[in-house]
C-alpha cells in the first residue's frame, strides 16, 4: 500500500462524468456549480457537495479566498446541475459565525465519520460544543444559493 495520500479526481474529469448516464446517481452525492470568472470571465464549473433538505448552502473552508467565493463576489449569477437537472440560482456569501456553525452541524450529522475527522484535524474537540464549532466558523465563509427559475433538464 503506497503511503501517498489519496487524490481526488480532477474537476474536469468529474463535469464529464456528471454529462453521462450516471448523472442521476452521481446527483445524489454531489452537484456541479457554475460561476463566472471573475477577470477572465469564463465560466468555471467544480463539484460540491450534495444539497441538504433541498437548502443549496456550500461551505467554503478556504472562507473568503476561495476562488469560487471570489468569483460570486462579482457576479452572483450561478448555475446548478442537479442530476438531469439545471437551474439558475442567486448565491449570497455568508461570514457570520452562526448560520456557519448550523451548517456544519447539520454536515456533522448527516457526515460524522468525515467531517468530525475534518473537523478533529482542525483542532476541535471530539464532540464538538456549539461555542467550538461558532470559533472555527469565523475563519470559514458559507455561499447560500436561492433558485430562480428552472433552466431546464439537461
């Protein structure tokens, strides 16, 4: 067993994946997000994490200097690829600690294993209290995407 850690798939080759017929089943772990570049201004497209109770909230751990954070900054206009299905969305960066700190429990919840190691190699005590979780929020930002109209199926 090598002891390099384990890479993820490139952005790239996870978008073609989610344009074939596994669409339906890679929609129940992940959605694609599409924004504009915020100099260039070519659309720039990556995969988050699933939707939570139909809420399009992402966390952003790189807060504010995440590119895909940057580039909502100028432009709030974004698209989501749910599965089959697109659709318009305005996206609103949130710094506060507190919705921050609902979000990641409720990532918590539905993710224990990974985002409490996530959550332990950053320092947090295992379980963390709603204070523990509120300090780590600060540094962190959270995009809340509201749909506006359906673009579609894809």
């Amino acid at each position: 067993m090598s002891d390099r850690p384990m890479r993820l798939p490139p952005n790239r080759m996870m978008v073609k994946l989610y344009h074939t017929p596994l669409a339906p089943i890679l929609g129940r772990m992940f959605l694609l997000l599409t924004t504009r570049g915020r100099r260039s201004g070519v659309l720039r497209t990556s995969p988050q994490y699933e939707a939570i109770d139909n809420a399009y909230d992402l966390g952003a751990a790189r807060g504010l200097r995440a590119d895909r954070v940057r580039n909502i900054q100028a432009d709030r206009a974004v698209e989501l690829h749910i599965g089959r299905h697109a659709l318009r969305a305005t996206a609103r960066v949130v710094t506060e600690a507190g919705p921050i700190a609902d979000f990641l429990e409720v990532r918590l919840r539905r993710h224990p294993l990974i985002v409490g190691a996530i959550l332990r190699s950053e320092g947090l005590p295992r379980p963390p209290a709603r204070a523990d979780l509120e300090a780590y929020s600060r540094r962190l930002a959270l995009v809340m995407l509201t749909p506006a109209r359906a673009a579609g199926s894809v």
